[in-house]
C-alpha cells in the first residue's frame, strides 16, 4: 500500500482567477514519469473554483472523466450538446473517445469543489457519451466497463467498518473525513494505492466520505502526447 497525502499534490490551476487545483498524477507541467497513472487511472484532481469562475471550452480525447461534486453546484457544457447542473451526491461522466470538447464553471453564488478523475479506456476511438447519477446511494459500485473499473463510494460513521475491494489496483481517496486504513491514518485528501488488494478494510476515525476505484489489470498504453493524458488543463 502507498499512501500519498493531500500536501504532496501537485499545485496547478489560476488562484488569480478564482482556480485551485491540486493533482495526485503527473499534469500538465508537473511532468513525473514515475506518477504517470495507477491501474486505470491517470488523474485525481481537486478543484475549487470561486464563484463565476470555470474552465473554458477545451478539448479531451481518449479518456474516461469521472466528476464528484463535493460541494457547490458544478455546471457542465460539452460539444455533444449535454447542459448539466452537477451537485454533490451526483456521478457524472464524460467519455470523450474520439474528442469532444467542454466547459465547465461555478455558476453559483457559493465556492464550488469536486474531484474529477481521469481513466485510460482499453480501446481508443469511438463517440462521446454522456451519463450523471443523481445522489448516488451509499455501497451502490458505478461501474466503468470502458476502462474495465468500478466506483465504489462509502460514507461511514466514526467506527464503522467497510471492506476495501479486492483486486489488482485498488484507489482509495478521503472525500472528507478521516479514516485508518491498514494501520495508516488519512485524512482529506490523501489517498492510497493498493496492489493486489485482498481482506483490507477501512475504518471511519471520524464520519468520512471514500471514493474507491476497483481496477482491473490493463495492457500498457500508448504512447501520448501529453504526460496524464488527456488535455494540458493546469
């Protein structure tokens, strides 16, 4: 088990425009190709975005984005012809196959965060799609069969116990609240990579909130462009 902590994140975003980001992976100029991805996923992003700001219209590929409000109102544009209002307890993906391009912003009068995470697909090309969640229920798996994974979100009591998915590349990320898992305490924002995950369990130090991506294994990628894959969005 690896465990990266929320300070260890890669800075990224606009603070001058009202963006905060914070990457788990290697992004746009944060170029390290020993953290290049985990099993499937090639990006862990926090974002906060002040009220009225966003990111313009820009271009993904060859990617799975899977969105998590945590709080505030996220509003989502894309090129497919989706105008979504995403808010927390809802799951939104994107699949951007063969391009699409989309906007997303704050709209709202109050601070905006979400976790957006990016998936490699196990076969390239094809056309965008679009799906969202609303207010997903606690232990219900999201499945991601493109990029041959599944979510998994739990929110527990202080105390409580809930098993950690078995298998090949198990991605454990604190939402909020604070857990101990296998031993190790984490917090908001850390997480911890789990190779051939079998009989672990978290437990809730405090109420908290889990995102968990059970992965199967994947043949290596191609060769891309842009180290994270997708688009150069920092």
């Amino acid at each position: 088990m690896d465990v990266r902590r929320a300070d260890e994140r890669y800075p990224g975003g606009d603070p001058a425009a009202g963006i905060t980001s914070r990457h788990a992976f290697s992004f746009g100029p944060h170029y390290d190709p020993g953290n290049l991805r985990f099993g499937a996923l090639l990006a862990c992003n926090e974002e906060h975005l002040a009220p009225g700001a966003g990111f313009d219209e820009h271009p993904h590929s060859h990617t799975e984005i899977v969105t998590w409000v945590v709080e505030g109102e996220l509003t989502h544009r894309d090129s497919a012809g989706h105008e979504t209002v995403v808010r927390a307890g809802d799951v939104q993906r994107l699949s951007s196959a063969g391009g699409v391009r989309h906007v997303e912003r704050n709209d709202a009068a109050a601070p905006l965060t979400f976790v957006q995470m990016w998936l490699a697909p196990r076969d390239p090309g094809g056309d965008p799609a679009y799906e969202i969640v609303r207010g997903i229920a606690d232990s219900t798996p999201y499945a991601v069969p493109e990029a041959g994974a599944m979510l998994h979100v739990r929110r527990l009591a202080a105390g409580e116990r809930t098993a950690v998915p078995d298998g090949a590349y198990v991605y454990v990320h604190v939402v909020r609240g604070g857990v101990t898992l296998a031993g190790q305490t984490l917090g908001p924002g850390d997480a911890a990579r789990v190779t051939d995950s079998a009989g672990v369990e978290a437990v809730g130090a405090t109420r908290a909130e889990l995102l968990m991506w059970e992965m199967a294994p994947q043949d290596p990628p191609s060769p891309s462009p842009l180290p994270g894959g997708g688009e150069d969005r920092t």
